[in-house]
C-alpha cells in the first residue's frame, strides 16, 4: 500500500479492453446478475451508486470495501451483504477468492484510482472506475495494461453517456445534422463553501491533483471533444485563485481554450469560486446548447430545431447496465479505459499550459 493510501485511508471513509475471456458464471446464469462490490462509500456511492444499483436489471450490489467500520452495518442492513462480502483497504486481496462479486467499482479521490484499480483487476476482478480516470497518463497506462493481462474490462464512470440530452448532441455532430461545429464553449463550476467531510480531498492537491480540473473540468473535456469529434491540436490556458486561504494548494480557478482543426476552438472553464453549468456548441445551422448540462438530472437542452423534449433518466442505473452489458457481451465499451487516459493526457496539457504561459502542443493521441 503506498504512502498516500496509508495517510488518508481513514478520510476515505468519512477504457475497457473487450476481454478475451467473459464471465462463465455469467454465461452459464442464463441472465443471472452481476455482482458489483462499491470501494469506498463517500457521498457518491451511498445518494447515486448503491440507489442505482437497485434498479439495475443486469447487476446487484454484492460487497462493499471501506476504510470505515462504522458505516459497514447500515450498508449490509439496506442492501442485504453478507458478512463475508466486507472488505477493507488491507483485506482488498482476499476479494479474489468471492465468486459473489465480478465487478469492483472504484469511487475514492483520483489519486488513489490507479491503485485500487489495479489491485481489484489483480484479483481478477473487473473495473469501473470514476472518472477522472487517474492523476497522470502513466497512472491510466498502467491500469489499462493490467486489465489486459488478467483479460479483464476497464471501463470509466462516464454517465453523460446514458443521457439523451447528450446522446443527442452527439448523434446531432456526428451526423452532421445542423452542419460543421464552428465553436465550442463548457463550463462546469460551483461556488465550494464548505471545505470539511466530503469536499476536503477535492482542495488537496496530493489527493485532488488541480482542484476543479480535475473533478469538473473532465466533464468540459468530454464535452468538448465529444461535441468536436475530433482531437485537439494545442492548447493555451490560465489558472488563477481568489480565496488565498481555502485554496493553497490547488487553484480556485481554471480557463483554456482548445485549438482544433481549421483553427476553431472550444473555450473551457472549471472553479470552485464561480458558477457554470453548460455546453454550447456553434454549428452552421444554429446553436446546439445544453444548460445546465452535468447533474443527474435537471438538463435542459435545445437544437436549431427546437428544444430537445427528453424525460430525464436515472444515469447512474443506465450506466452501470450499460457496462455490464459489455462485459457480457464481449463488445467494446462506450467508455473505455483508453478514453479517460486520453482526457486525462488533455488535462495534464492545460495545467503544463497554465503553468508555462505557452501554449502546449499535444502528440499523437492513442485513443
């Protein structure tokens, strides 16, 4: 276990590659439900991921992996786990030997995705793992090759995936429906006033990495490249801080802008001190907007054509089924881990951007 886990294992408390090899009990179920075992049980897992898990038709809530003993009895009271499926941090190994669970979805701070995953794949265990992906492009290299070697699927928490306003954003590019994007503007941002329980690891940089880039501004990046269907070529940007005190070690305030093919651009923008919440995109035809754009639910959305009329859905459930099916099938996933290695390569190029006053080129993009 590395130092960080070590240090903040307590705290934790309060890109798939299509596998060779599928689940045979599974297979020889005839439709039997996938057991997922939650690691780490903050906001996230216990108001979206264990609730989703109750309606998924193809997946169950079969473990869970905590650093705190004291939320295990109400976890095993509301979703019926036994005693043998509760792990913690240290005993995570042990998890190899349960035929209950087939999946572990990792929902800890980013800095500790890389090892936990790894671990869980290790035990040969399949991954979901939320995004951002990890702290570094090696970190999400690493975890991509050890899903390969043990033949198992890596996959991100991208939800927006499953959502119809943005699915139609995409269909809306990709077909070309309103003509050629022109400019892209995204935003995600929220004035963070409390700065305890859930939220600390959000402004420390050895568990958060960059503050706001990292945890809102991926769902800028997904935006602006799903609504560019494109990679970008450069980009410039600028990190700056108001709140002195609050934000010490990560900036409060993140803003670059993509430079893509033909010179057109997507502006982005992620704080803690302001607000945003949309993607708008420039087409020939018309403006393609979606605001607000990133919560689980409240999406409001329009084309050249009118407003987009979609009832909202539980993302969290279609996700997760969604995945599932992948691993099943044997199909590639929509969100691959391979993906989120390649927002996480877009983000470490805005903050070696903001840090040089240059723009920063980007390479070949593997994904």
């Amino acid at each position: 276990m590395n130092s960080i886990t070590r240090r903040h294992a307590l705290r934790l408390g309060a890109a798939a590659s299509a596998a060779p090899f599928l689940n045979l009990r599974a297979q020889e179920g005839g439709g039997k439900k996938l057991g997922v075992a939650l690691l780490g049980l903050g906001d996230y897992a216990t108001k979206q991921l264990g609730p989703a898990l109750k309606k998924t038709g193809n997946a169950r809530l079969a473990g869970i992996i905590t650093g705190s003993a004291d939320k295990v009895p109400t976890w095993q009271k509301e979703y019926e786990i036994p005693d043998g499926s509760v792990y913690d941090y240290q005993t995570l190994e042990k998890i190899a030997d349960n035929k209950d669970i087939d999946i572990v979805y990792v929902v800890t701070p980013t800095a500790l995705h890389a090892e936990y995953a790894i671990r869980a794949l290790e035990a040969g265990k399949h991954v979901i793992c939320e995004k951002p992906m990890a702290p570094t492009p090696e970190d999400c290299a690493r975890m991509i090759k050890t899903a390969a070697d043990k033949s198992r699927t890596l996959q991100i928490g991208y939800r927006l995936h499953w959502d119809p306003f943005h699915l139609k954003l995409m269909e809306a590019i990709k077909t070309k429906e309103f003509g050629e994007w022109k400019s892209i503007d995204v935003s995600d941002a929220g004035r963070m006033n409390d700065f305890t329980r859930h939220n600390a690891w959000r402004v420390d940089k050895e568990l958060g990495i960059a503050g706001a880039l990292y945890d809102l501004g991926v769902y800028c990046v997904q935006a602006a490249l799903y609504s560019a269907q494109e990679h970008p070529l450069k980009v410039t940007a600028k990190s700056w801080t108001e709140r002195e005190k609050e934000f010490s070690e990560v900036p409060e305030h993140w803003e670059w802008e993509l430079e893509f093919s033909g010179g057109r651009k997507a502006k982005g923008f992620a704080s803690y001190g302001k607000n945003g919440n949309h993607v708008k995109v420039e087409a020939e035809k018309g403006l393609i907007q979606i605001e607000p754009a990133y919560g689980y639910g409240g999406q409001k959305g329009s084309t050249p054509a009118g407003a987009m009329d979609f009832q909202h859905v539980f993302q969290q459930q279609l996700q997760i089924e969604g995945q599932v099916e992948a691993i099943l099938s044997g199909k590639p996933s929509k969100v691959p881990g391979e993906m989120g290695q390649r927002d996480i390569e877009v983000i470490r190029g805005i903050m070696e951007a903001a840090e040089s006053g240059k723009a920063h080129e980007f390479g070949k993009f593997a994904y």
